[in-house]
C-alpha cells in the first residue's frame, strides 16, 4: 500500500519532509537564538549601569571619605550594597522588645511577614512565581475553556502539530491537564529552577528555559516521526513543563553532582536522582509507557548538561562580549544610544541625583 494510502486507512495525516520536519526545525532555531541574542543584550545592558552605578557610587564616597584608602572605600561601597540588598524591613529591637513583654505572637508575625516581603523582592522569587502563574493560568484554561482550544494550541501532536500550530513547541512547555502533574510540576520548579536562576541571572535562565523546552519537544517531535512505524504515538497529544525540568536539574548535576535538589533529603543527590529518572524514560521506551514523553525528557536533560558544561563558555560570554563590543563601537561612531546621564541610588540618603557630563 503507498504511503498516502496507509496513512488513510490509519487515519494520520501524511508526513512530509518541508511541513513536518524542516518547518519545525526553522522555527526552533529562531527562536533558540532569538531568546539568547535578547536576554544576552539585556544582561550587558545590566551589567553595564550597574558598573556605572559602581563607579558613581565610589566616586561619591571619595568626597565623603577624604582621607581613606582605596581599600576602605570598596568596603564602604560593598557594606552599602549588602544592607540595600539584604536589609529586612523590620527592626530586630522592637521585636525583641515585643518579645520581652509577652507578645511573642505578634513579634513572630511581624519577623515571617519580613521575612515574606524579602523573599518577594528576591529576582529569582520573582522570576520563578511569573512562571509558576502562567502555568496556573493555562492550567485554569483547561477548566474554563472548551478542550478542543486547548487541545488544538496547548498540547503538541507530532502529526498535527504544524504549520501554525507549530507555536506547540513553545506552548505545550507550559500545559498541564491534570492537576497533580501541575502541582508535582510547581514544586519541583521552585526547588531546581531558584538556585540556578541566582547562578545565571534573569535573562539568561529564562533563555535557557523557553530553549530547553523548544529543543526538548522538538527532539520528542522528530523521534515520534522517525520511530512512527514501531511506536505509534505521533496523535498523541504531550504536554507539560517535565522536559525543562530535567534541564534544570542535569544543569545542576554538571554544576555540583554531590549536591541535592531536597533539603530535607541530604542523601539524594543529583547525579542519583537524574540517573533514576532517566532509567525510568528509556524503559518507559524500550516497554512503550504511554504516561509522560520519554523522548522529551531524555532531550531536556541532555540539553541541560551540555548547555551548562559547553554553552556558557563557547556561546553564552562570547555573545555578550560581542553585543557589548558592537554597542562600544556604535557609541564610538556617535550611531548608539547615549549613556545614562544620571543615576539614582535612594537607598543612600546623602547621595543625589547627579547629571553627569
């Protein structure tokens, strides 16, 4: 039987090169570099007010400290930036006063509320409950929209999910269905993704986690289709953050196997743990498991140990000290955007805006 007519009598679509491979591959090239060229310009830029903000910082400090050293002023300047960070908004006095006059309950109400307060100014807090909201939000779709919106835009089918449903690659990352999933989801998000997100900072992390979660359905996209004839899932609907997930923690097994993901576990350590799950999803596909997406989680892992062994050093600090050198070039020929003129630093009270020349 030819292939269009085994294809009909199955009830999949046709499978051809350009729509069902190249397309797909196209769009996930684009946006891979798409995401890391942006968050790389936002990282420099960062990086760059806030090296201003330090050389603004130290020269003030110079007219305030005449006769100290250059040593003295870096531990004035550093002692500003710890308390500006890391300073709760609550006086330890008044608790302890509260506390010797027997009103321990609102003292300790007041020290956690602090405590609340600073953790939501915290960029990886921050970072990772944006996440965790637009993973609620689709998964509150599911009960308020029709299923078929949902799961013709938010689940990725390897048969189906082309053309303009090829978005699939970025949306399913995000879907989840059942609410157990979700929840298991949510919780190993805040223990794997907080501690690499303070190693790479904002931009880079959440480069790294859209591509890890486009690579990852790519590669399950791919395999679907090259393994249809012994593994028939490409009409299977997949979704769920699981592939990202394996990213974060193989990224933190390359940078600290020992390690573990759970506080309260000390003896279940990373290398142990990724080397667990991922014995499960290759006999989840040597037994064909229908449950979770083998092929995606395996790519998500895998794109997270290179990623974090290779990228950082050969694609990630050379693109932003390419960014940085193209934007110091165009200052230099008078084609960029002028530096700050002033900065504003209100958590030093005798320091004011100055416009500088």
């Amino acid at each position: 039987m030819p292939a269009a007519g085994a294809a009909a009598a199955t009830g999949a679509p046709t499978i051809r090169l350009w729509k069902h491979y190249v397309f797909p591959g196209v769009f996930a090239v684009m946006t891979v570099s798409g995401s890391f060229l942006m968050a790389a310009s936002l990282h420099e830029r960062a990086e760059t007010q806030q090296w201003r903000r330090n050389q603004f910082m130290r020269e003030q400090l110079r007219k305030k400290l005449v006769n100290a050293d250059e040593d003295a002023v870096l531990a004035a300047q550093w002692r500003m930036d710890h308390d500006s960070r890391y300073r709760l908004p609550l006086d330890e006095r008044f608790a302890d006063d509260e506390t010797q006059q027997g009103q321990r309950w609102r003292a300790w109400t007041r020290q956690t509320w602090a405590k609340c307060v600073h953790l939501a100014q915290s960029p990886a807090h921050q970072t990772i409950a944006c996440l965790m909201g637009v993973q609620v939000a689709i998964m509150a779709g599911w009960r308020v929209l029709p299923a078929s919106f949902m799961q013709r835009w938010f689940t990725h089918q390897a048969a189906y999910s082309v053309g303009p449903r090829t978005i699939n690659l970025i949306t399913a990352s995000f879907s989840h269905r059942n609410i157990l999933h979700g929840s298991v989801a949510l919780v190993a998000l805040a223990y794997l993704a907080i501690p690499l997100h303070d190693r790479m900072g904002r931009p880079q992390f959440l480069a790294f986690y859209l591509s890890a979660g486009v690579t990852s359905t790519l590669a399950s996209h791919i395999l679907q289709l090259a393994t249809r004839r012994y593994r028939p899932t490409i009409t299977t609907p997949r979704m769920g953050a699981t592939p990202p997930l394996y990213a974060c923690l193989a990224a933190l097994t390359a940078l600290n196997p020992s390690a573990t993901p759970l506080p309260s576990v000390p003896r279940l350590q990373n290398e142990y743990t990724l080397a667990a799950l991922l014995t499960t999803d290759v006999v989840g596909i040597v037994l064909h498991w229908p449950l979770l997406d083998h092929y995606a989680n395996i790519a998500g892992a895998g794109f997270g140990w290179s990623y974090m062994a290779y990228g950082q050093e050969k694609m990630w600090i050379p693109l932003v000290r390419k960014i940085r050198d193209i934007r110091d070039r165009n200052q230099r020929n008078g084609r960029g955007s002028p530096p700050v003129t002033g900065i504003d630093i209100p958590s030093i009270p005798w320091i004011r805006r100055v416009a500088k020349d």
